[in-house]
C-alpha cells in the first residue's frame, strides 16, 4: 500500500518515488512503538499545525476478534426489482403460460419503436408500452420471436406491474 501510495503522488507531482519517500517519509510514535509513515504537515499562523499521514498502525490478524453481522434496520434500499418480480411471476407476459420463463432483450428500445416496420408484432408492441428492453417469455414464445414466426394470436392480458 505504501509503494501504491508513493508512485500515485509521483504521478500526481510528475516526479520520481524516491522523492517522494525522501521527501514524505518518517517515523512516528503509536501505542510505544515507532512506525515508519507518510507525513505531511501545514503549519498555521496562530494555530495548531495540521497533520497528516499515512500508516501507523501493525497490519495483521485479531485471532481473537468477534465479528457481528446485524441486519440493517430500515429499509436501505429496494431488494427486489421489477425485472426479479417478473421472473419470479414465472408467467409468460405474452401467451400466459406458466413455467420455463426465460427473459427476451433487446439492445436498445429505440432500435424496436423505430425498426422501420409499418406492422410491429404483438411483443414489440407490449415491450414499447412497457417502455422496458426486456419482456418475460416462455420457450415456446421465446423461440418464435427469435426465429420471426411469432404470430401474436396466443397474446394474453397479463398485468406486469
């Protein structure tokens, strides 16, 4: 960490590491045992210099440490997603099928709202008014879509919010 430390403020200050070191190294005085650091200082007129440095403490294991993992408290953030509550829906949002869902993609959504086609089948038109690139699709949809002989008749109601 030292060595990354210094080559990253020659980087910084275009010049080598050694002078980093020369420039920035010393020791310091932790818990009765003398450190080798990083340090710089800002002397302050009228006040307290400000110090600071890098290192100071021994690196190594606590045999005896405890560690506790508590859950947060509060809601942090959203666990689930909307695409996670689709898959496990396990409905396919175009026939209604139960079972063997797979996700169908698409790059982007602007390539499928703007494809050129005067006729967009059945799942274009659910996945641009979805306004999401992806759609939850059983295997026999999903195969279709991709060979290009989805023919839309089986289309279901499905609610996917």
């Amino acid at each position: 960490m030292e060595w990354s430390l210094a080559r990253t403020l020659a980087n910084k200050f275009k010049t080598t590491t050694n002078k980093i070191f020369k420039k920035y190294k010393t020791t310091r005085e932790t818990d009765g045992q003398s450190y080798r650091v990083f340090q710089t200082e800002v002397k302050r007129e009228g006040k307290k210099s400000l110090v600071a440095y890098f290192g100071g403490f021994k690196l190594g294991y606590k045999k005896d440490a405890v560690i506790v993992d508590a859950l947060p408290t509060g809601k942090v953030f959203n666990i689930k997603s909307q695409l996670l509550d689709r898959l496990l829906n396990d409905t396919c949002e175009l026939c209604g099928a139960k079972g063997n869902i797979e996700m169908h993609h698409v790059k982007k959504l602007k390539d499928i709202e703007h494809n050129g086609r005067k006729d967009k089948p059945e799942w274009m038109k659910r996945m641009i008014a979805m306004r999401r690139k992806t759609l939850a699709v059983c295997q026999e949809c999903h195969a279709s879509i991709h060979s290009g002989k989805y023919d839309g008749k089986k289309v279901a109601n499905v609610d996917v919010d």
